[in-house]
C-alpha cells in the first residue's frame, strides 16, 4: 500500500532546517510520498486537494483511501484514543486530571469518550496547540458529534464535559514560546522526558500552571498523554538553540 502525506503551510518564516528534517523527514525514510498545499488554516481546501489527488490516482485504476481534516468529515482519527482511553483506564484508574494537547480534537474528543466508556470520571483538561480556547470549544462539540454514529451510540459528552486551557498557545499554532520552552526544560532536566516543542510541550506546560492556579487541587493525582513528535525537535533546531 502506497502512502501520500499531505503537507500544510502552518507556521511560515521558518527555515529550511523546519521544511526538509524532524517529521517532514520521518514520512520520506518509511517511504511516503509528500505532496504540499501552500496554505495553513483552510482545511476544507486542504481537504478538497487530496481528493483531486485521489481523483487522479482513481483514474489510474488505483483505490485510495482519504484522511480528512475540516469539520463536517467522519473523526476516524479519534476512534484510535478511544480505545487507547480504555487500554488506559484498564492498567490504571485511580487518576483524577488527564491532560492531553487539543489540537484537531481528535486526540482530546478520542481520549475523553473512552475514559468516559471505561467508567472513568477523571476530568479531562486539553491545552490548546492550534487555536484558542472558545473556537477550540466549537471543534471539539463538532468533533464529538461525529463520534456518536462511529460508535453507534448517543452523544454522552456535552460542553459541560469539555475543559480547555489555552495559556501556552502563545503567538500560534508550531510557535514555541516561554511557558512551552519552560516546559520542555522542567521535564528534561528534571525527569528525562522530551517534549516536542509543537504539541506535548504544549500540553505539559498545563499541568504546573494548573496546579499553580488552584485548579488541580494538591494530592490530585494527574496523568499527562505524552503524544511522541520528538522528531518535531530538529525541525526546531535554530530556534531550540537560541532558547537554551
């Protein structure tokens, strides 16, 4: 089976480092085909442009499969954290706050519908990685509403169940400001964990900001989802160099 990744322009100014290693450079070692789309925020047109591709390669007698991006497409991406929500609460369930990085939704919306299915009332917290938290909140009920027919059920997840936290979003989407390069340091340097400047630093920098504001109560015990994207450290390189 052939794979075509499909590239967005989300962060310009960026160097050539950012466009040709870290995880532009993973999909070309395991043998993908890249393509780009010169914009970064239009997902219906991203979309569109993969299916023109499709459309071609079904011309050639091929059967591809499309991944969409935008609202409105079936959230098969989050059917994956569903049953990683329900992998989890089978090893542990004595957790009171998961925090995970909310970014399309699918990993957040993914991760709470199968926290929720395994019997967990853990309050699932996203930190926002792509936009802030009030258009996140509209994603994210998109998103779950979609999942109700994957999963063959009613809608149980309402806005009463969607907590965000956009204080580390900083200038934007790919941007790593203070609080996330503060982030990425407290984990290395403290625990040995590496964090990618993109979307798991992102998602850490809540958890001391939570528990700093009073939020995440002490003794709380907390599970963050380290999402991997370490590769995404070497895209960074130059601007990882200056911060530390």
């Amino acid at each position: 089976m052939a794979t075509i990744v499909q590239l967005e322009n989300r962060v310009p100014e960026m160097d050539e480092l950012y466009h040709s290693s870290g995880n532009v450079l993973l999909p070309r070692i395991l043998g993908a085909e890249l393509i780009r789309y010169p914009e970064g925020e239009v997902e219906d047109g991203s979309d569109a442009a993969l299916r023109e591709r499709a459309r071609l390669l079904q011309d050639e007698g091929r059967r591809p499969f499309v991944i969409p991006l935008a609202p409105g497409n079936p959230p098969y991406g989050a059917l994956g954290y569903v049953k990683a929500g329900q992998e989890i609460t089978s090893q542990a369930h004595d957790f009171d706050f998961v925090i995970v990085p909310s970014g399309s939704g699918l990993t957040h919306a993914g991760l709470l519908v199968g926290l929720r299915q395994a019997g967990s009332s853990a309050r699932v917290i996203g930190s926002c990685v792509r936009r802030s938290a009030e258009p996140q909140l509209d994603r994210m009920v998109q998103v779950l509403d979609g999942l109700s027919p994957l999963r063959g059920s009613e809608p149980a997840e309402g806005e009463c169940c969607i907590h965000l936290w956009d204080e580390a979003l900083a200038s934007g989407y790919g941007k790593p400001g203070e609080t996330t390069v503060e982030a990425m340091r407290m984990m290395a340097q403290r625990e040995g964990i590496l964090l990618d400047p993109v979307y798991s630093a992102k998602a850490f920098a809540a958890v001391p900001a939570l528990i700093l504001s009073g939020v995440i109560p002490e003794g709380s015990r907390v599970l963050f989802l380290h999402t991997g994207g370490l590769a995404a450290m070497f895209g960074y390189q130059k601007t990882l160099e200056k911060a530390f």
